[in-house]
C-alpha cells in the first residue's frame, strides 16, 4: 500500500472560525470537505510543503515561524496510507481565494461536526475542538 505524506493547516481567524475547503475539483474523495494543504514533494519537509501549497491553493503567503505544529495522524484509506502533520495558524487575517476554485468556508467549533470532512480530517478535529475551549 502506498503512503502519501501530507501537510495541513488549522486556519483560525480572529473570531476563531476554521476554513476548510471543498474537494469537488478532486478524483478520489470528492464529496468532501477539508482543511487546507497537501501532499508533500520529493525533497520536500512537512512545513515547506504546507507553505508552498497553502500559496498555490489560496495565494496565501505565510512564513514558517507563524506555523505551530498542532498533531500528527496516520490513516488507512481504502488506497493509500495518509501520514499528515497539521500546523496551526490563529488570527489570520488575509483575504484568500481558492486558485483552484474550490469553496472555501469559515466554519464555527459549533459547525464543524455538520461539516461533511474528511475521515482523517476528523482525528484532527478531536483535539480542534478542545483547543477551542
């Protein structure tokens, strides 16, 4: 089975809503929601792929000491194995876009459990939801 290393960001902004994203533009999983990031490149660390695609996917620029790591997680897919690290970025204040014009949404602590995420993306979802406390 193949394992993809990944790197994803808990966006929060001042009033503490998290953006997740939609995956429509996807092939596999794309009735999904989730948080922003990606897989990473050859050569590439967890941190610096998570800048690059968090650039290519919003047109966000963020520098490497506002990216605090939150967790780790592992996931079986029917397909692969997910190995991701999950940094936290709070009080973002940035106006995004989707370059690849996925939907983007603010979502409160309150929302997240209606939100339709990822399965990995709900281990991650566990330990948001004491943060926000």
């Amino acid at each position: 089975m193949k394992t993809v290393f990944c790197s994803s960001a808990i966006i929060l902004n001042s009033k503490k809503e998290c953006l997740v994203s939609s995956r429509s533009n996807k092939t596999i999983l794309s009735n999904y929601f989730e948080f922003p990031g990606g897989k990473l490149e050859q050569n590439e660390g967890f941190e610096d792929a998570l800048i690059r695609e968090l650039n290519e996917e919003l047109g966000m620029t963020i520098h490497q000491n506002k990216l605090n790591h939150f967790i780790h997680i592992t996931h079986k897919y029917e397909f692969f194995f997910l190995y991701m690290h999950v940094y936290l970025i709070e009080n973002f204040q940035q106006q995004l876009m989707s370059i690849d014009k996925e939907k983007l949404v603010w979502v409160s602590k309150d929302n997240l459990a209606n939100v339709n995420i990822l399965p990995a993306n709900k281990l991650i979802m566990n330990k948001l939801y004491q943060f926000l406390k």
